[in-house]
C-alpha cells in the first residue's frame, strides 16, 4: 500500500510545499556550500540531492553521513564558510543524525534546515527550519513513500518554483506507470533465477541507484551493488554471470554513453532492465520502463523508484520474507 499510494501522497506534499514553504525556503545561491546528511536511505537521498542541488546552483553541496559529521565533525563543518546545513531523516530519531545536526549548531556559520516526515520529532523540533513532508509517513521498516516525498522537498529547492499543474501531473503519471508495469516488476521479482543485481546510474541518478541497492537488501535479503554506469566496467563487471539483473536509471540525455554498457552486460549473460524518459525502446534493454518523457527531467526524479521498489517487495514475497519487517534491522536506529 505504501508504494502504490506514492502517486496520490506525491499530489499532497507538492501542495503542502507550494502553499506552506514560501517563507523559511533557503536561497542556496547566498551560502558557500552546503552539507546534506543522512543515514542508510537517508544518507543516499543527500547523495542524490547534492548532485541535483550542485548542479542546478553552482554551489558545492557534500553529502555527509550522519556518523562522520557526529564522530569528526571538524574535518566537515568549517566554522569561516557559511553553510547550509540540510539534516535528512525520515524519523527525525536517528542517532547520528540529531548528532550531526547537534555539531553543526554548535561549531558551524550559516542556517540549517531539516528534511523528515514527523513534525513533532526531536530533529524537526531542534533544527531551526525544518521541512515536514508528512504525506510519506509510514509503517514499514524499509522506506519507500517516506523517501520519493522528501525527495520533492529538496527538488523544490534545487529546481525553483514548481510548474502549475505539476501535482496533478505527477500523480497521474505515477499511476500510469504502475498500471502499464506493475505485472512486469512481480514477474521479475518472483524470477529467484535472479540472484544478484546491479543498479547503474549517473549524475543524480547514482543516489537513486544506490537507494534501489538498498531496497533489494533490506526487502528481499538478496546480493545487490550500485555504481555509475562506466565505473561498472571497471572491475565490477567481473561478477556478471546469467543469474544477474542490471538496472539501468537511464539519463535521457545520455543514452549515448549509457545503453552500450548494458548491452555489454547483456553479453556477458545478464538480463537487462532500462528505466527512464528515452523516446525509443533502448535495444540493450531486455525489460524497458518507459517513464513519461513530458515530466521534466529534474522534476522526475521520484518516478524511477516505485517500480524498482515493487521488484524488492515481489521478490520478498516470493522468498517467503515480510518485505516490511527486514531482518536484523529496526525503523529507527538509536545508539
Ligand atoms: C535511517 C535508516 C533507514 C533504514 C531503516 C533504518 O532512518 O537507516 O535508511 O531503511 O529504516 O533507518 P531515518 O533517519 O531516515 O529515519
């Protein structure tokens, strides 16, 4: 219920921003740099989010796990650069993280600002601005909604205004995808043929990918790496065999660099799955999700995700496992 209701929740935090978050919004232009932290699905969103900030802003952004902000905080926040803090956490409990955004308060120069779902949690209450996407609070362990509503937090900030029509542009979007692809994820997640799997991605779309790694851990307890498309043949290839799935979050505008290494991959046994905005079914591609081209791409970020999240769940259900209670972990990690 979680993934699929992301559509519907997507509408609701972009309204939420649009009428609640014109006042307090950070203008990234007037710092330094800034410095986004997080932990697990929260320190990929910072990853994410600093490649798209850093980019759009010119201002150099540096994702930071919470724990070496908490345990070295001098060799990251440095008290002559004014800084935009941004602590990230779905909870708003994580240890490191309130740690993290603790240090900066006391040793950095500049304004931070807090990511969560949870108004009355003990980050959104010590940060000084925080952002509250509370359409994506959950039960599950793993996050998925939590995580695609925070992330539109951040692209308002990288991006600017949000277009007119652009809620309800999304929404229906989303549910367009899951109608025409939902069959294709719970035939790739019930294949336990698959036994290892790789998801590529460049520029922001590496944050996402490493996002989709995790989800295949925590959902499905199964084998699975991220890396950039070209880093991927660099070594890592080596572990390619006919038991593996690559994932490709294909940039449209980098096809041309792109889709040749999942042709290889391909060659080498692998099965091949392209998500992304491409007009043409990519040849390299054995599965193709065809996202919708009309979205722009920086505001289309949290349509790669809910089918690759319906891959993890299928193929937990598929394992016999509870997708949403993972083993070994907890929905909070306190120290
Ligand atoms: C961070 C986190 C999640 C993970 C699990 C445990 O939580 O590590 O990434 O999936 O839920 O906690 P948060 O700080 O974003 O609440």
């Amino acid at each position: 219920e979680e993934i699929l209701s992301q559509p519907d929740t997507w509408a609701e935090t972009l309204a939420y921003l649009e009428k609640d978050w014109k006042s307090g919004l950070p203008d990234v232009g007037a710092y330094d740099e800034v410095i986004l932290s997080g932990c697990g699905s929260t320190y990929y969103l910072s990853i994410w989010a600093a490649r798209l900030l850093q980019r759009k802003t010119g201002v150099t952004c540096i994702p930071v796990p919470g724990s070496e902000i908490w345990y070295s905080g001098e060799d990251w926040i440095h008290p002559d650069r004014k800084t935009l803090f941004i602590a990230i956490s779905r909870s708003g409990l994580t240890t490191e993280t309130l740690h993290a955004l603790d240090y900066f308060l006391k040793a950095g120069q500049g304004d931070a600002l807090a990511v969560t779902c949870y108004g009355d949690s003990p980050l959104a209450k010590s940060a000084p601005k925080a952002v509250i996407t509370s359409a994506g609070m959950e039960n599950s362990v793993a996050q998925t909604r939590s995580f695609t509503n925070m992330m539109w937090a951040l692209m308002r900030l990288a991006n600017g205004d949000i277009p007119s029509g652009l809620p309800a542009q999304v929404s229906q979007v989303g549910k367009q995808l899951l109608a025409n692809y939902q069959s294709t994820s719970r035939e790739i997640g019930a294949n336990l043929e698959i036994e290892r799997f790789f998801f590529l991605g460049d520029g922001p779309l590496y944050g996402l990918a490493l996002e989709v790694m995790l989800k295949m851990k925590e959902m499905s307890l199964s084998y699975s790496e991220a890396y950039h498309f070209l880093e991927f043949r660099h070594g890592p290839m080596s572990v390619i065999n006919d038991h593996s799935l690559v994932v490709g979050l294909a940039n449209p505008q980098q096809a041309a660099y792109e889709m040749p290494v999942l042709q290889q991959m391909r060659e080498l046994g692998a099965r091949t799955l392209a998500v992304g905005g491409l007009t043409e079914t990519p040849a390299a591609a054995d599965t193709f999700y065809r996202l919708d081209g009309s979205l722009p791409y920086d505001w289309s970020f949290a349509t790669y995700l809910p089918l690759i999240q319906l891959i993890a769940f299928e193929r937990s259900l598929a394992k016999g496992l509870n997708p949403d209670k993972p083993e070994n972990l907890t929905a909070v990690v306190e120290l």
